[in-house]
C-alpha cells in the first residue's frame, strides 16, 4: 500500500489515496476530482485548468503520468 495526496497528483488539497497500484490510485483521485467539480470548488477547479492544458497535449500529458508513476513506484510501503 502506497500514498500520494491529491496535490501530488495535480490537485489542489492534502486528501490522501491508498492503494497497491498506481492505476486505482489515479482512479481515487479522479472520483475526488468530480466530487470537488460537483461542489464547485475553486482550487480544484483551476487545477483542472491546468490538467486540461497538459492534455492537450498527448506526449505531455504521457510524461506527466509516466513521472507520476515513477513517484508512486519510488514511495516506501506502507
């Protein structure tokens, strides 16, 4: 079991995810992320902005992701 926070993986908060793999760790922070937009949240709101600025690029947002499952890989067990 390994933990990131939301701001870890480009939110905006301290919440954090648990989890064995880096791919339900992402889907945790997804969900979080809708919750937050349904809220209407601002801080979560701008860093989707700027999510959705790395998207549009598909190499960009690939490095992204790609780092952010070396973080995920390189954290000690819990």
């Amino acid at each position: 079991m390994k933990t990131m926070t939301c701001k870890q993986l480009g939110g905006a908060c301290d919440v954090e995810f648990h989890a064995d793999t880096f791919e339900r760790l992402a889907e945790m922070s997804r969900q979080h992320g809708m919750e937050m937009f349904q809220k209407g949240d601002q801080a979560h709101l701008e860093a989707m902005k700027k999510m959705e600025e790395l998207m549009k690029s598909p190499n960009e947002m690939q490095l992204w992701i790609e780092g952010k499952k070396r973080e995920f890989d390189s954290l000690p067990n819990e």
